[in-house]
C-alpha cells in the first residue's frame, strides 16, 4: 500500500512540475512571436488576438469539466464586477508585457515581471490583513534591490520601458489578491470565462480607439496571431492544474526556469545576449523568491503541527 501511494503521489508531482514548465514554455513562445510580429502589428492588435482566442483552450476545459451551463448559474453582482476588474488586470498586464518585450531585451523584461511576488506581499498587508515578518520584509528589499540592479535607474542604460514589465508584475499581484475575495464555490473555470470575457471586451475597444493597425498581411500571420492566444489560454490552464495538485511552495520554484529559458530564447532568435544587464540583479530576484517561499513553506507546517498539538 506504501509503495502504492509513493507512486501515486510521485506521478503527482510529476504531472504537477510537467505543467509549470509546459506553461512556463508557452509563455515564452508567444513572447517571442509577440516580439517578432511587433514591427508589423500594433500592440492593440496582438492583444485582441491574445485574448480572443484564449477562449479556445478554456472552452475545452469547461466541456472536459462538464461545467457547460454551470457558468451561467448562481451569479451576483460581487461575482460580475471582481471578474472584470481582474479581466482589466490581465487586459493591460498583456499591453504593457507586449510594449516591454518590444523595446527591451526578452530575458530582461521577463525577469522583472517576476517582481509579482514582491507585491503579492505588499498589496496582502493592506487588503488580506496579512502579518508580515522580518523574512518576507526581507525578501521584498532583496528583491527590489535586484530590479533596481537590472534596471540601472541612474545610468546611461537605463529606459524608461523597463517601467512596463514592473507595471506587469503589479496587476498580476493584484489579480492575485482580487482571488481571495471571489468565494470558493465559484470554479476556476467559471473565474476564468468572466475575466476572460472582460479581457476581449476592453482589448475591442482599445483597437476601436487607435489608428495604427493594419490588415493581417498573410495567412502565417495570421496563424501567428491565433497562436499567441490558444498559446497564453493554454500556459494559463496549465498553471492553475499544477498549483492545484500539489501546494504553492513546492511548485513556485519552478516558475524561475522561466529565467533562463527567455534568455536562451532571446538569445537563439534574436542573438540577444543582456548577460551585464541581468547580472547581479537576476541572483537578487531569485534569491528574494526563495526565501518567500521557504517561509510560506514553514508557516504551513507549522500551523499543520499546532492543529495536531492543539
């Protein structure tokens, strides 16, 4: 029976870790068409289609999981409006990711979107009344001392673009907290239509109201567009069914394989090579998401052994 479980529990993991890196992969690839089309079509233009054909995978999750009508049930108002406002969020998060990875180095505007987790535990103590100790507060100044490092505010190289990948990290922190006041009962499939239908409604008004976009000049284009959507639905699928097989803490390491894979992409299709750039900052970053998640991982088990004890 022990080994039974042993084996169950390790393909667990696996399935787990597999659809981290999966997601972190179609993350990257849709970043990288996003930055090869970004001469040709307007931002605006790549987000329509990011979000519009992101409905593809996740309507396949609501057929797989028979939610079908299940979705249009039992909505409030409360329900409606946290959707839209996190929809907003992921609307501007792929604005400004896209505007980011155009002007920047791949590898460095996705490294600095990994300042989500330094908000994550800002935005908590003001609006989930989250206790912050001399761990994570130290995680936060270690962290904001690498982006600062990376950044390199007071030199020649500085742009004002790296701004934008910073502005990502804070709405998907936000979007974060904004799930801890969306009742349980409600799926994450159904979270996720909402959110997504508010998405495509602002990325529609956002073309409406520019006049720099143009016609999809060929059918690999446009393939290429569809592509980012059905990719960054996917890498959010994939996400959630990893973190919801085994805990946060066990999993979120992994996401920083998200690093080193947009540099060797950066580097194999746009010979980018920021190495004096990222360094010694990226160490910071990383270091900083450690040690959040090794103290999340010891207040779990701690709160597990005063249950028993108690």
């Amino acid at each position: 029976m022990k080994n039974s479980s042993a084996r169950s529990n390790s393909r667990i993991i696996y399935l787990s870790v597999g659809s981290m890196l999966l997601g972190v992969l179609f993350i990257d690839i849709y970043g990288i068409i996003v930055k090869f089309l970004g001469d040709t079509y307007s931002t605006n233009q790549m987000v329509l289609f990011r979000n519009m054909f992101a409905i593809i995978p996740l309507l396949a999750l609501i057929f797989y999981t028979n939610e079908n009508l299940k979705i249009f049930n039992n909505l409030t108002k409360r329900f409606v409006i946290l959707c839209f406002i996190r929809g907003l969020c992921f609307l501007f998060m792929n604005v400004f990711y896209f505007i980011a990875i155009n002007n920047m180095d791949f590898a460095t505007a996705s490294t600095l979107t990994f300042s989500a987790t330094f908000f994550i535990v800002i935005l908590s103590i003001f609006f989930l009344n989250d206790r912050v100790g001399i761990y994570r507060w130290s995680a936060v100044i270690i962290g904001f001392v690498g982006v600062a490092m990376i950044m390199k505010p007071t030199s020649d190289v500085f742009s004002y673009y790296s701004i934008y990948p910073l502005m990502v990290g804070f709405l998907y922190a936000i979007a974060i907290i904004i799930l801890k006041f969306i009742p349980e009962k409600n799926s994450t499939a159904k979270i996720q239509f909402y959110s997504l239908i508010a998405s495509i409604i602002g990325a529609v008004i956002l073309l409406v109201i520019t006049f720099d976009n143009k016609f999809i000049q060929s059918f690999q284009d446009l393939l290429m567009l569809i592509s980012i959507g059905i990719l960054g639905g996917s890498a959010g699928i994939l996400f959630i069914y990893s973190y919801r097989l085994i805990e946060a803490s066990k999993l979120a390491v992994f996401e920083y394989l998200a690093i080193p894979s947009s540099f060797f992409l950066g580097w194999l299709f746009f010979d980018e090579a920021p190495i004096d750039q990222l360094f010694p900052g990226v160490l910071g970053i990383i270091l900083a998401g450690m040690i959040i998640i090794w103290r999340d991982k010891r207040k779990k088990k701690t709160l597990r052994v005063s249950k028993k004890v108690y």
